[in-house]
C-alpha cells in the first residue's frame, strides 16, 4: 500500500495531508526519513508521522452510515465543502468508504477500518438498491434498457462536469419497480449489481430524463431501514459472519484463478512440446 493510503487509512489525516507531511520530512519509516511519494508499505515496516508511530488496525470493524444529501465522500475538498467526516464522529475518521454517493445523493454508505474490505466490497457485484425519482414516466426504451443493459460510447449527460470518464456500458438491472408515476415524475425502485461513476443520472440523462432524488437504501443485502439521516450503527453479529463469509469466498476464488491459469499454463506448454516432437519426429521420417 502506498505510504500516503497507508497514513489516510490508519490516521486521522488526508492523502493529501498526509503527501505534505512527506514533503516536510515528517514521515519516516524505522527513524529514516521517507521522501519517496510512491513508497509502498511492507510488512513490519513502523511508520512514524511527527515522530508518532502509526498504529495499524487489525480488528475489523464495519459500520452503516445513513449519509445526507449536500456532503462529499472524501477527506478534504479544495472548494471547503463539507465531506462525511465534518459529520462523522472523531471515531469513525480513519474509516474508509465503501464506494461512493455523490454529492446530491443520499443513503447507506458503509464505512471500515480495513481498506482490503473496503476495496473488496466495492469491487464486487454485490447488490446495490435505490430509491429514485426522474422528471419524467417511464418509456418503453427504459424499461427494454433496464431489461437489457444498455452501451453509450457518450455517456457524459448526467455525469459531473469534470469527469473525465465518456464511454460506460451499462449491465441489465438486477431488478426495478415503477412504484409511482404522473404526467412528469416516475418513482423508482431499482438494483443493480456494479457501483460506477454516477451510474444512474447517466443512465437516465442518455433518455432525457433528469434524476431528481436518489436514495440507496440498501447494499449487499444490509438495508438502511429506519437509521436516521446522518446516523451510524455497527453491523450486527449477522451481517459481520456474511462479510467474512464474502471475504473467504473471495479469498477461496482468487486462489483457485491463480491455480487455473497456472494449470492453463503447463497444459499450453505440454501441449507445445508435443506439437515440436510430433513435428521432429514427422521430420526424421522424411
């Protein structure tokens, strides 16, 4: 893990914080000074911040956050405005987010102390379901892209005005439900299983249609229920045994991908040899 990520997820600074005190000279790494921005942790190194070692967590923790509307998922914003940990008890400011909601948008977001769950729950298919509004009914092509995914080579409508991201495929929905409908709004419920950059103002923007609210109220099957606006909980006992659960998973299929293409690879090159013998041996004949 880079030395700045590595200070971000144990402490309460920023990345950006953290690559100012490394500018400073005050990040050293066994009583030597780190000047390297690139530097990655290894295991046993004792990172020290203002001559203060940095304890790396080991216990897991997981928490639910019922994120408001007009706050940023990130440590620092260059514009001041304000981010979850503005809100977030002192507790909770090393904790790293699992994925993102952007500004205007509201909901669940969950929040640990380790960054290799974080990374995995935010990489995974895991179901992410919302509550949403758009400024329009529903068409026939939505639903058929909702059914069917959908490919836009443009995909800038809907998108923040910075981003930087054009193309975006679009997989089908998990699910979705029209729950209300009028002459100009239509109140969704919808799932889908990836968590890409402003995934579904896009989605909507590429039929003219405006998001309006935009509520997750539940990802990988834990809900938000009834948290208050701004509030956190723990994970319950149930919801911490499925996380490992995940991370075993995980864990298991990775090992056997790696098992499979070595496999692949000694099959590919008996598979060689072989043609090379047949081929010398067909040439001997001659």
């Amino acid at each position: 893990m880079r030395i700045n990520k590595y200070i971000s997820h144990n402490s309460r600074y920023s990345r950006r914080e953290a690559d100012a005190l490394i500018e400073e000279g005050q990040v050293s790494i066994d009583k030597q000074i780190v000047k390297d921005f690139g530097y990655d942790v290894q295991e046993g190194d004792r990172v020290f911040v203002k001559g203060k070692l940095i304890k790396e967590s080991k216990e897991l923790t997981l928490i639910v956050y019922n994120k408001p509307k007009g706050t940023l998922v990130t440590k620092k914003d260059d514009r001041g405005r304000t981010t979850i940990y503005h809100k977030l008890p002192g507790k909770f400011r090393h904790f790293v987010p699992v994925g993102r909601l952007d500004y205007a948008s509201e909901g669940i977001l969950l929040l640990t102390d380790s960054p290799e769950v974080a990374t995995a729950l935010m990489e995974s298919s895991l179901d992410r379901t919302y509550n949403l509004k758009i400024d329009k009914p529903i068409s026939a092509e939505m639903i058929t892209a909702m059914k069917e995914g959908l490919i836009l080579d443009d995909a800038r409508a809907g998108a923040h005005e910075k981003s930087k991201i054009y193309a975006m495929e679009f997989a089908p929905f998990a699910g979705f439900e029209v729950r209300n409908e009028g002459k100009n709004f239509s109140k969704l419920r919808v799932t889908i299983t990836e968590g890409k950059n402003r995934e579904l103002r896009r989605f909507f923007a590429h039929f003219e249609a405006k998001v309006l609210d935009l509520k997750r109220v539940s990802f990988g099957g834990i809900d938000l229920n009834n948290l208050p606006t701004n509030k956190t909980r723990y994970f319950t006992r149930r919801e911490y045994d499925d996380v490992h659960q995940f991370m075993k998973r995980r864990k298991a299929n990775a090992q056997a991908a790696v098992y499979n293409e070595a496999n692949e690879k000694k099959q590919l090159e008996k598979n060689e040899r072989e043609k090379k013998y047949q081929k010398k041996k067909f040439n001997k004949k001659d």
